[in-house]
C-alpha cells in the first residue's frame, strides 16, 4: 500500500503539472475523489485494527501484571513490535491523505485559474 500510494502521488502530480485544460483537470479532480475516498476507508481501517492492538496490549500487559507469567511478557513484547508498524504505517496513511487533498486544493485552484484565463481572454 505504501508504495501504491507513493506511486499514485508522484503519478497525478505529474498529470496536473502537464494539464492545460478544464477538461483534463475535471478527469483528474475525479479521479483524485475516488483515490481519497479508499484511502480515507483504508485509513479508517488501519485506525480500528491499530486501537484493537492497543487494546489487547493493555489487557495483556495487565496479565502479566498479575501473573508474572514468561510467556506472557514474550507474548506482550510481539504485540508491541506489531503496534509499533501498525502506528507507523497509520502515520503515513494519515499524512498522505492530508497531501491528497491539498492536491485536490491544487487541482481546483489550476481549474480556477484557467477558467479566469479564459475569461478574461474572452473580454479582450
């Protein structure tokens, strides 16, 4: 997924730096909403499965608490080294949805700014 989205970024960066036209920019700015909207459905994801982790760490970690148990702190220690990607694969998925939708913002402010091009060419 990581490298999916990476892909994807310098991908529609590339098409709205070549893009000319409202036309292109409208096949772009749809495509985009498709984009953040499974990224904000994979993010939603990753942060229930993530809050679960955490969850069971705690309910672990109050077992060996009590019970002193070996196993139990070797059991706990995976479970910490798991939460750790998890958290940190939930970072980048929050941050790139962040950067996708200040390329939206970019997307509507080139459609803006060619649409008052053209009118403006219209009244010369």
């Amino acid at each position: 997924m990581t490298e999916y989205l990476k892909n994807y970024m310098k991908y529609v960066q590339e098409r709205l730096d070549k893009c000319s036209d409202c036309a292109g920019l409208d096949e772009i700015m749809a495509e985009h909403k498709d984009k953040i909207a499974f990224m904000q459905h994979e993010r939603i994801v990753h942060f229930l499965v993530t809050m679960m982790f955490a969850l069971i760490l705690s309910i672990f970690m109050g077992i060996v608490i009590f019970t002193e148990n070996p196993a139990m702190l070797l059991l706990v220690t995976i479970i910490i080294v798991l939460l750790g990607f998890y958290i940190k694969h939930y970072y980048f998925l929050e941050n790139t949805v962040q950067k996708m939708y200040r390329v939206y913002d970019d997307i509507l402010r080139k459609r803006r700014n060619i649409a008052e091009g053209s009118v403006s060419n219209d009244h010369d």
